[in-house]
C-alpha cells in the first residue's frame, strides 16, 4: 500500500489563498499569421495554426489540471505591435508575454 500523500487536516493552511489568474495568449488564425510574420522568432512558432492550436488546449487544460485559474486572453496583431513600438521592443516570446500580462492586469483592474 502507499502512503497517502494529502497533507493532515491540522497541517494544512488556515488562511484561504486568492487565487491567482493567470492568462494565455490566444489567437485567431488569421491574427497568429499576422503575428508570426511580424515576430523576430518565427520558428519559435508551431508550423500551423492548427498545431499551435492543438499545444495551446493542451497548456489550458495542464494548467486547470493543477488547479490553476488559467483564461484565455485574445491578442490582436496591430495592438500588440503598437505597444512593441512604443515600448522599444521587438515582437518575440518575451514581449508577447509581457503585453498579455499588462493587458490583461488592465482587464482585471477594470473588473474590480
């Protein structure tokens, strides 16, 4: 028999976490085209939408899976190569990154 790995009521917290949400970017085919064609990384891209796709339901649901809060966030090609320029940053991984996760605090402030 193996040992169960939950922890004991008395050793578990108290104090109820806020969950935290996290967000993915999220495409349309055409607006991944359009960012594909404008990023320094192209191959960091899946070779089709429809792969790109595929892997990004799956990091959804392993994200759920852990329990996570996890959303999708719609990145749009011409906003998001706006704030590249006007944040001096060239459209890779990173920026991408970076413009979903202050896009999407707006989103959320605005919520509250």
């Amino acid at each position: 028999m193996q040992p169960s790995k939950k922890l004991a009521p008395w050793l578990k917290s108290k104090v109820e976490r806020p969950k935290v949400k996290l967000y993915v970017a999220w495409y349309s085919a055409g607006e991944w085209r359009k960012v594909k064609e404008a990023s320094v990384d192209s191959d960091r891209f899946e070779a089709s939408y429809a792969e790109w796709q595929a892997m990004a339901e799956g990091a959804l649901k392993d994200l759920h899976a852990a329990g996570l809060v996890a959303d999708k966030f719609q990145v749009h090609a011409a906003p998001l190569l706006a704030w590249c320029l006007a944040h001096a940053k060239v459209n890779d991984a990173a920026a991408r990154s970076e413009f979903v996760a202050q896009q999407s605090a707006k989103l959320d402030s605005n919520a509250d």
